[in-house]
C-alpha cells in the first residue's frame, strides 16, 4: 500500500514536470532522418478523404481508413476525435503539451483547425503550428495562387504564415427564383443582385417583400457572418485583456432587432442548424433567401428542398463575407518535414489537384487561376440552380473578401454574443441585461479577459 | 369480498395511470424508429408520424461502413459495461457486507468517508484522472472504464442499506455455527440473499456505464478501441459530404437494443427475489 | 483455541472486505480529487494553449464565486430538480406499492414493469435532441395542439422560462421515475411477507399498509433514494446543457450549477472549477447529512427495533 502511494506521488512528480517541460519545443534537426509514421490530428474524415483522393503518393488506404500508406513505406495515421464537446481541442491541447517528450512515432505532424479558432494555433509565442518557410515553402511564390485572404486568416500577428487551406469559403445571397418572379416580376440574378447589393437598398427590397407576405431571410443569425467578417479591429488586440464588441457587431445588434420587428425575419426561426431553420428552406417556407457558401448550399440547402430543382439562384451578397474553412498546419516537432511539406503543397497548392476537389466534392477551393477557368466551364454549371454556374458569383466574392483580424479568442465571442442576444432579439431581456449576460459567458470562457469595451455610445 | 366496486374503480384507474406513463415512454421510441426509418432528406425536412421505409438501407450503411466498426463498437460496449457491472456490484456487496456484519475500529470512519465522497461531483476530477492514466500507461485501454468502478460509493449504499433491511445477523452467526468461513459465508449465503439489490444495481451501472461518453471520450483513442456513445458522437461529428442524421437515429436505435436485452435479462431476476425473499426468515 | 480468538478474529475479516474498495477510490479517484481542491486556491487557466500558472492566491476564487451569480444558479438547479423530482418520487411510490401488491390485479404488469424504465436506457444526448425536434415551434407537439384546437398560435416552449424549466423538469421525471421504482420495488420485495400477511391478519390494509408498514420498512432505501436524487440533482447536468446549447437560455434561467462548472471546465479553469466543486461537495454534504439523520431519526430507536427482531428471532428459533 505505502509503496503504492510513493510510485503514484512520482507519477504526479513526473507530471508536473513533464507540464514545466513544454515550454521550450525543440525545432525538427531539418536534415536529419524522416520518420516512419506522419501523425495527422483532425475532428472528421474530410481531409482523409480529400488525401486519399487526390494526393499522388498514397499508394493504399487500411480497410478500416485509419491509416492511409504511401508509396515509399511511410504509414499516415488518422488520429480523429468528434469535434462535439470540444473533445477534439482538449485532445489536441494535451498532445500539443507532450509534443516535445513524445517518442518520434507518436509525435504530431499535422494538425487541422477551423477559421473560428485558427488563430489560437497560429499564435507566434505559442509556436505549435511551424512557420511555413520554417518547412522550405515559401509562401509569397509557392501559395500565390492562393486566395489573399486564407493567407493572412494562416498567419500570426506579425505576418507569419503558418498553415494553408484547400478550400475557400465565398459565400453568396442563395434566392427562390418563384417568389423573386412573384415580387418582382423577374428571377434575373443580375436585377436581383442590383437590389441586394448592400444594407440600405436590401431593407428596401424587405419591405417589398414583406408586403407580399415574405421574409427576406429566416434567422438573424443568418446575416452575422456578413457583419462578423468585416469588423474593423480583432475582437482582443494583442497583448490585451479587453474584448472590443466592434461597431459592426453592434450594427449586427442593432439591425437584427429592426428587422426582426419589423418583420423581415420569421421570428419563429431561432438561430441556425434547428428544426424551424431546416424547414424554413422548404417549399411550404415564405422565406425568401439564405446567406450560404459553396458547401451550404450543397449541403444544407439541397437536402431540405422538397420542391423542383431549378427553383433557387444566386446572386451576390450585400456584402463579401466568408464562411468556414479548414486550415493544415505543420506541428513543431514534426519528424516528417518533408512529408509534410509535399502534402501542404499537393493539397493546396496544386491547380490541377484543387480543381479536382471543386468537381468532386462540390467545394469552392483555393486556386485564383482555377476558380476563374470555372467560371467559364459549362461543366461547373448546376442543375440545382437552374443551369446557373454558381462560380461566376463566387470567384468575384472571393476575391474581394477582406478578412476581419482574428483574435485567439473569436471562437467564443463570435457563439456566445449570438447567444446572448437572441433572448434581447425575442424580447426576454432587454439591451443592458443582454451586454452583462454576454459580459457574464465570456469572462467564464476566458478568465483571462478583464474588460468588455462596447462601441456603441461612440457616433 | 366485502367492497367490491371500490377495487373496480381502484383498478379502473391503476390501469389508465400505468397506460398514460407507458404512452410517454413508448412514444419517444416511436419517434426514435419512425426517425431511424427514414432517410437523412426526409429528417431534414421536419417531422413525420409516420415511419419511412428506409430502415433496411440505414441499417446497411451503418452496419458495412469500413470506417465505422459499430460491431466492435458494440462488443467494446458490452466488455465495459458487462465488466463494470459485474465488480461493481460484487466489489460493493463486499464493501457493504464488510461494514454491515463485522465490528472494527475504523468501521465508523470508513462509513463516514465512503458517504462524503459520495457527494463529490464527478466531472471535477476528469482531468486528473487522465493524467493520472495516462502515467500509468493505461491510456487508450478499457481498464480504466472497468477499474475504477470497484469503488462506486453510490451503489455500496444502496447495499448497505439492502443489507439493513434485508440481512438479519443471526443468519451469518448460524452459518458460523456450522462452520463455514467468512468469505464462503459471503458467496453463499449473503450474495444469494442479495440477487434483488445486485439486479437492480447490475442494471444501472450497465446503462450508466453503455451511456457514458464522457471519460471514454478522454481516454479511447484509437478506433477498434471506441464504445457506442463515441461512435455516435463520431457519426454527429461528420463532414458534411458524409452527414447523415439518419445513420445517426439508426445508430442510436441499435445502442439500444442490447441494454433492452440485458435489462429485460436481469428484470426476471428482481421477479425471483420475491420467491427468495423465503430464504430469510 | 478457535472458540477464544472468535470475536477478536472476525474484525480483521470487516478490513479484508472493505479494502478493495478503498485500494481502488485512492488511486483512481483521491489523488485528482486532492489535485482539484489543491488548484482551488490557485489562479490555474489556460489562455489559448498556454498555461497561466499555477499562482497561489489564497481564496481569492472562493470570493469572486460568491461575487457571480452562483447563487443565482444554485436556486435554478434547485427549481429544476423540484420540478422533476416530486412527481418522480411521487409516482414511483406509487407505482412500486402497486406493483408489489398481489392482490392488485394488473393486466400486463411485466409489460409496464419493463416500459417505465424505458427512457433511462437512451443517452440522455440522443433524448435530448428527440425532445428538442418535438417541442420546436414548428414540431409534431405544436401542430397536434394547433389541429385539436387547444391554442391559436404557436407555442414557444423553449422560449419561456417557464416552458424550458418544465421541459427539463418532465424530461428528467420521465427518465427516472422508472429507475425509482425499480428501486423501491426492490426495497418493498425486501420486507418478508410474513410482515404482511401479519398485517393483513390485523387489518391494515391500503392507505394504512402502505403508510404503518411499507414506509417505515423501506426507509433506508428511501434515505438512499432522497440522497441520491439531491446528489444527482445537484449535479444535473446533460438534459438542460443540450436542451438549451449550453447556454441556460433564456436569459441563464437554467443555467444548473454543474453547467456553470462545465463553462469552466471547457476554459481549463481548474483553479474556479476546483473552487466550485469545493462548494458543491460542502453543500451537498450538507443536505445529504440532513436526510440521513432525518430518515434514520436515531440510533437508540434503530437498536431498539433490532434488539426486538433478535428477541422474536430467539423466540422463534426456539420453538
């Protein structure tokens, strides 16, 4: 028994050492031997799919799928846990902090992240996710092509790139064709782009709209993204401990509750990925448009359709705004440089590759030069939207996306100030109580955030 | 004999009681098959009362994903779970048993510990307790599922209190009298007295434990090692290419099917404890 | 030889049993239990991937609990758990009575035996979200209402407080009145029948059974039934978390403590999340020390009880 108890308190000895250990990672000895074993951490099968499609060096996939085998011997290994819960993260956390005393098979060379918590990775100080030059890619030649916004969404605040992404995210206004030829006479996607092409003439369009009985979108949480992207300052400025709820956030706020009174918005839709969202994109449905990318309009919008195809259009966006994505990242301490260098490079930032990933699965992906000769092949047309190529709008979106700076912290603010203002949107509470409950959730997110500065007395 | 219409009117409404509190449990199964039966584009477009004809299809892709071992899935399950409730019970007898029956100095401290760490909240310690795993070189293994349910406070009480109500002390001294040993004592005569409570206890600890997603989540990692609630959290978790609410309620459904064999299993032997219920008097 | 040692030998038997479970709670469950309260008087975070402290800092995590809404969350959780739990006991009595009573004629009792405990078998997640799809505005519930013309318009159930509170207050009676009876039914199968037909002999029958007999008989399995549910209330957690996202909406009026522990948890705030548990455990140890003085009254009345049962056991034994 006692023995017992002294071999645990070692146990917990070694623990904590191994914790004070992480601080300092050691860099990969560049020239050195590469590794057996490419460990890749991720939430779903997305990205293993994509490899095992399109990379040139797998030479075969285990039946299982969770080790993929490339032609000179070396063995990928899928290391997936449910993004639910945020067990993904907390897995990742712990391996992060055990990177540097894990024997070499078991280190992690790649790892993913999502735009909404990219930045907690690419952080310089933190220094988990590799400098891509670090890995002999250099950016400014070798991603080029790459749309200008997934670069700097990749790089940490002094302008270091530190990931890459295969997709692109471009989202457009998605409209039923029947009751844009009801209101307005015509389901043109250049007439109706004309009257969605920014805030004030949209609200124009909604009152037209609502006078025969249609609501121009169905949740305030449609248009966030749109306002989310474009805030002038990060939600934290670097080195600090306030969060600024932007003025654009405030507009968000602002707006919402306009619209949602006015009647623009079915009140009985709450926020997205519900019930009420699902079929508020059916035919029965008074619901004019949606804000969606490529993959939204694949994936949610199609499979909650139950009318005729070619019913629904896309046109522009009142504004550019991304949504999504999934970044790969080289981890410090990989053993693997040059594996994974090839993979970055193969997955994206090869033209030929990407285009593959837009025809097969639909995606819109990171290659300027690509996407641009989809805009002018028929093939990419879609039968969904009437024979319409949804790339002529995407590709100009894309373009001009300029992407809000990113703090370590958007994850929570950008959930938990939707959160906390739909009960002030529904009437439960009113606008101060709103700002302390959010105040409240996002000092229980980050304990180290001290202050809440709202721009909204400033003019 | 005497008042007859009052036992009419008295089961009159036993039976409506039993068959509204069987409509509200029975209809949420309803609505899990009609879900499980119908494809992920039906579900997504709202509610139906009526089930599809998907059942077979979500059952195949299920079932003959390469990716996706639910057979494993669910044998993990049954090793934890059957495990788990198997020593938890016996181990908690014992405990029970040790603080009921025997006289000993530190008799009232142990009881006083066991019931203040029953309160303790139990998602507190999670963090430590992977740590601590992990140190130990059980991380990614099924034993710290199992292990650790040797000391389940909640269900030694409920034994304990069994045992109070249950277990008259003259029994053990009649056994010692005929001179059988402790532990034989134990097996033999306490165990077979306690089969109701040990059921019952059996049955919780299996569904508490099939149900937990939590501390495997933490500590399984690798695939052909995942119990059910992970892998349905996996299914949730899906690219969009591959999401499938569907394959999600199908899933959902086939976890089911084992713990409803199980407890139907051990509800026959809650039956006989009436008959055993004899033995001790 | 033998005969002398008896009374002395016997204890060592009472250490042998019990010391599997104690070998197994202090390696798997003291030592983080000692870390999480060790942390509770530590500024110990992370902020993105790196670690802030640990830093002593003395109480200071207690008071600034006592500072936020915990007790505001506190009342929550005791709300919820009232909402569930008083018909959840209150039918299992109930039902466990009707059960147990054999001159009770139940037509397909085996078959309601078995569907009471029906929905504890289902993930309270995946029951969870069945409810969420029935309860939505534009759910199966709604319409059935609209159509039998009950209500006009649309009810918001997880709109209201009082609707959100109910939801997961019947939620949770629903997932445990069944496991409740079980419990006592085991309990109720426990007292000899003799005690009954004794009982029946004298006359006590229905109310009188149930409230000179039953009651008092099952006590200890009542007392374990109450100190459970408080514990399990208290640490509610999985129905109201996934009925409203996390979020205890609306305006946190279902925030449950455990949820308020979990927001930290999910920031590796070990330092306030240890804080918390340290007073969720003085509070429930609080009130399950209350109910098991008021269920097992005292020590002298349960010895008098036991010396009587002996001196009928002996009386018996000898005829």
């Amino acid at each position: 028994m006692k023995k017992r108890v002294i071999a645990v308190l070692l146990a917990a000895g070694m623990c904590v050492s191994a914790l004070a250990g992480c601080g300092n990672s050691s860099k990969p000895d560049g020239a050195g031997e590469e590794g057996k074993v490419i460990n890749v951490y991720c939430w779903n099968n997305e990205f293993s799919d994509r490899v095992n499609a399109i990379y040139p060096e797998v030479k075969e996939v285990s039946e299982d799928g969770t080790v993929t085998i490339l032609n000179d011997g070396t063995e990928i290994h899928w290391i997936i846990n449910p993004n639910q819960d945020g067990v993904y993260q907390q897995k990742l956390d712990e391996a992060l902090l055990n990177q540097a005393s894990a024997a070499a098979d078991d280190k992690i060379d790649i790892f993913l992240s999502e735009t909404d918590y990219v930045n907690k990775y690419t952080d310089a100080e933190a220094d988990v996710a590799m400098p891509l030059a670090d890995l002999g890619i250099n950016p400014d030649t070798d991603l080029k092509d790459q749309y200008g916004f997934t670069r700097t969404t990749a790089s940490d605040m002094n302008g270091v790139q530190r990931g890459s992404t295969w997709q692109c995210c471009p989202g457009l206004l998605v409209y039923r064709r029947d009751i844009a030829k009801d209101v307005f006479g015509t389901d043109d996607p250049a007439v109706i782009g004309e009257k969605v092409k920014d805030w004030d003439t949209i609200k124009v369009t909604a009152e037209e709209l609502k006078a025969k009985g249609y609501y121009t979108f169905a949740s305030y949480a449609d248009t966030f993204r749109l306002y989310g992207n474009s805030i002038s300052d990060s939600w934290v400025k670097q080195g600090e401990t306030t969060i600024n709820v932007d003025k654009k956030i405030i507009d968000w706020i602002n707006d919402s509750k306009e619209w949602l009174d006015a009647g623009y918005l079915n009140k009985t839709v709450k926020g997205q990925w519900n019930d009420d969202w699902n079929k508020s994109m059916g035919s029965d449905s008074k619901v004019f448009a949606f804000l969606l990318p490529a993959w939204g309009i694949d994936f949610v919008l199609k499979p909650n359709w139950d009318g005729d195809e070619g019913i629904w259009a896309v046109t522009n966006p009142p504004q550019e705004y991304n949504w999504g994505g999934s970044y790969i990242h080289a981890c410090t301490g990989t053993d693997n440089p040059e594996h994974v260098k090839d993979i970055i490079l193969a997955m994206t930032a090869t033209e030929d590759n990407l285009l593959k990933i837009s025809k097969d699965y639909s995606d819109f992906t990171n290659t300027t030069n690509g996407m641009k000769k989809a805009t002018t092949d028929a093939s990419f047309a879609s039968a969904f939207l009437g024979g319409q190529n949804p790339f002529v709008y995407f590709a100009p979106v894309a373009e001009n996306i300029k992407i809000a700076p990113l703090s370590a912290y958007d994850q929570g603010c950008v959930e938990l100030i939707q959160n906390a203002f739909s009960d002030y949107f529904q009437g439960k509470v009113d606008y101060d109580k709103a700002k302390t409950n959010f105040e409240t959730a996002i000092k229980e997110r980050y304990p180290d955030i001290t202050e809440i500065n709202w721009q909204d007395q400033m003019e | 004999m005497k008042s007859k219409k009052p036992s009419v009117i008295r089961s009159i409404i036993v039976h409506s009681v039993l068959i509204i509190l069987a409509f509200m449990c029975l209809f949420f199964f309803y609505i899990l098959i009609v879900n499980a039966t119908r494809s992920h584009a039906d579900l997504q477009k709202g509610f139906s009362a009526l089930p599809g004809k998907e059942f077979l299809t979500n059952l195949n892709k299920v079932a003959n994903d390469g990716t996706f071992p639910m057979f494993r899935g669910i044998l993990n399950s049954l090793i934890v779970s059957g495990a788990s409730a198997a020593i938890c019970t016996y181990f908690s007898s014992l405990t029970a048993y040790g603080l009921y029956a025997y006289d000993f100095k530190l008799k009232k401290i142990a009881f006083t510990f066991i019931m203040a760490i029953l309160v303790m909240p139990t998602q507190v310690t999670a963090m430590g307790f992977l740590r601590l795993i992990t140190k130990m070189g059980m991380y990614d293994s099924l034993l710290p599922l199992i292990i650790p349910s040797i000391a389940s406070p909640a269900v030694f009480y409920f034994m304990f209190s069994y045992l109070q109500s249950s277990l008259p002390l003259s029994l053990v001294e009649a056994a010692r009298i005929d001179g059988s040993g402790e532990f034989r004592t134990f097996n033999q005569i306490v165990l077979p007295i306690m089969k109701p409570a040990i059921a019952v206890q059996a049955i919780f600890t299996f569904v508490g434990s099939w149900n937990n997603y939590f501390v495997p989540a933490l500590v399984i990692q690798s695939k052909d090692k995942m119990t059910v609630p992970i892998l349905i959290a996996t299914l949730r978790g899906a690219d969009y290419m591959n999401f499938d609410s569907a394959k999600i309620y199908m899933m959902i459904m086939v976890a089911i099917v084992p713990i409803i064999i199980i407890y139907l299993l051990l509800s026959k032997y809650i039956i006989a404890g009436v008959t055993l219920g004899g033995v001790k008097e | 030889m033998k005969k002398r040692q008896k009374s002395i030998s016997y204890a060592k038997w009472g250490y042998y049993f019990i010391l599997p479970f104690f070998l197994c709670y202090f390696i798997f469950s003291l030592i983080p239990l000692v870390d999480t309260v060790r942390y509770s008087f530590f500024e110990y975070y992370r902020s993105g991937i790196k670690e802030i402290g640990p830093t002593f800092i003395g109480l200071d995590n207690y008071v600034s609990l006592l500072e936020s809404d915990m007790l505001r969350y506190g009342a929550n959780t005791l709300i919820l758990w009232v909402i569930g739990f008083i018909p959840q006991i209150g039918i299992a009595l109930l039902l466990a009575v009707w059960f147990t009573d054999i001159r009770l004629k139940i037509h397909g009792k085996q078959f309601f035996k078995v569907v009471i405990y029906l929905p504890n078998l289902i993930m309270a997640s995946a029951f969870a979200m069945l409810f969420f799809t029935m309860f939505s505005t534009n759910g199966p519930v709604n319409s059935i209402l609209m159509s039998m013309g009950v209500i006009k318009e649309k009810i918001d159930f997880m709109g209201s407080t009082f609707g959100t509170r109910s939801l997961v207050g019947f939620m949770n009676f629903l997932m445990w009145f069944g496991n409740t009876t079980i419990m006592l039914m085991a309990a109720i199968m426990g007292i000899s029948v003799d005690v009954f037909e004794a009982a029946e002999i004298d006359g006590c029958r229905g109310i009188k059974r149930f409230w000179y007999i039953i009651l008092p008989l099952i006590r200890p399995i009542l007392a374990y039934t109450l100190i459970t549910a408080i514990i399990g209330g208290l640490q509610m957690f999985d129905v109201p978390q996934i009925l409203t996202n996390g979020q205890g909406a609306p305006d946190r009026t279902s925030m449950t403590l455990i949820m308020f522990l979990n927001s930290h948890l999910k920031s590796k705030n070990y330092g306030m999340a240890g804080a918390l548990s340290v007073y969720l455990f003085i509070v429930s140890g609080i009130l399950c020390f209350i109910v098991y003085r008021m269920t097992n009254r005292n020590d002298s009345d349960e010895a008098k009880t036991a010396a009587k049962r002996r001196a009928r056991e002996e009386r018996r034994r000898r005829k």
